[in-house]
C-alpha cells in the first residue's frame, strides 16, 4: 500500500482536487452566503455561516492532509 502513496496517479488526483474541487467549493460557499434569510436571528445566522464554512474547511483540510501523507 506504500507503493500506491508514492506514485504519478497520487499526484495527478491532488492536482485534480487542488483544480476543481477547492475553486468549486469557493464558488458554492459564494452563492450559499448570498442565500441568507435576513429575517432570522443572530445565533441562526451565526449558525448558518458555521454549517456553510465548515464543509469548505474540511474539504481543504482533506486536501492537505492527503498531500502530507
């Protein structure tokens, strides 16, 4: 299995992730934000900034874990 770790396939989908996924999770984030009802309170919009992050900062964490790996 340590063979695997090491080779051009590895690379080439930490590329593939760094290209599509992070750009397009930006993007989703983005559009979620502007999605906000105005009319809630502070904890629930507080609460759906949280929910809307949180996916984006293990998406990335992911990516670079598995690029230290």
């Amino acid at each position: 299995m340590s063979d695997l770790a090491h080779t051009p396939l590895r690379l080439t989908a930490l590329v593939i992730a760094a290209i599509a996924i992070v750009p397009t999770a930006f993007l989703i984030l983005r559009h979620l934000v502007t999605l906000r009802d105005p009319a809630l309170g502070r904890r629930a919009q507080f609460m759906d900034v949280v929910w809307t992050v949180a996916p984006l900062v293990a998406v990335v964490g992911l990516l670079v874990a598995s690029g230290l790996a």
